[in-house]
C-alpha cells in the first residue's frame, strides 16, 4: 500500500514540475495564478489574496519619487492592538480607498468599518461573504486573532478597504 501511495506522489510531484516549467516559460500570469492560489492554500495555508486594485501602469517609478495613480486614495496609520501583525501594526503607513459597492468587497480583502459593538473604526481581513434576512454581511478576523470579529459586517458600516501598505 505504502508503495502506491508514493508512487502516485511521485507521478503527481512530476506532473506538477511540467506544469510549472510550461508556466514559466510561456511566462503568463493568468496561467500561473491559480496555480499559485492552490498551492499558497494546500500547501502553506496561506490566506486569501485581496482583490487586485491597482494595475502596473498605476505605478511609475523614478529616481526620485513612485508614483501611485490612485483615484480618491486615503492616508491611514493604525492602533498598536497587534491583531494584523505580522502583515502591518503600529507605525505602519497605508493608502486606502472608498468601496463604491457591497460588491466590491471580495474574500481576502481587508476593510475598516466601524464596529456597532464598540463604536470604533476596526481595520481586519474579509473571511467570509454571506446572506441573511438583512442581506449581504462580511465575516471579518485580525489576521493574528484566533476568532472572527463577534459581528456581521454591513457595507453601510465599511468605510475603507485597503490598497497598500507602506513600511
């Protein structure tokens, strides 16, 4: 049994290496995507990916400056309450922009919104998108929590989703 089950590894491992040779050299990045999302999931859990929001010809880089052409882009820093370390915390730079919809906000994005149990702008990671009787909610977790936030998060509460971060 052992003997088949490694066998199957082994095909499986250099079906995988071809793929990835014919990937990067067709050097693709629809083609690698979802490879790369697999991968970051089974194999080092990673979490899911923001929504891509700002294209390459966005970013210009000269000796001097970057530039980063971001329409009505919005300046944040963050409390030192350690539930998004080790991806940014206190001192960390970031821009941020406004959702135009409920739609715009995908899994992996993070948003501020103002909490309704505290009152307080909370900044964390969309986990999860679902319906209720009052409609579309996000479920939202600090990367460095161990639960989700206690509460549904309404698109009239969100305030920002963020774009960048800068160290």
């Amino acid at each position: 049994m052992f003997k088949i089950i490694l066998r199957f590894v082994f095909i499986f491992a250099v079906i995988m290496l071809f793929i990835a040779l014919a990937i990067d050299k067709a050097n693709n990045r629809t083609l690698e995507k979802p490879f790369n999302d697999v991968i970051d999931k089974f194999v080092y859990g990673a979490k899911p990916y923001p929504k891509d929001r700002i294209s390459e010809e966005q970013i210009k880089i000269y000796p001097d400056k970057v530039v980063i052409q971001i329409k009505d882009a919005k300046y944040a820093s963050f409390a030192d309450t350690h539930s998004e370390e080790p991806f940014f915390g206190k001192g960390s730079n970031a821009i941020q922009i406004t959702p135009v919809s409920a739609e715009d906000i995908q899994v992996g994005d993070i948003i501020s919104y103002r909490s309704t149990l505290t009152n307080e702008i909370i900044i964390h990671r969309v986990i999860s998108i679902k319906n209720d009787e009052k409609g579309l909610y996000y479920t939202v977790k600090g990367d460095n929590n161990n639960e989700p936030d206690p509460e549904k998060v309404r698109f009239s509460r969100v305030r920002s989703v963020l774009v960048g971060v800068i160290y």
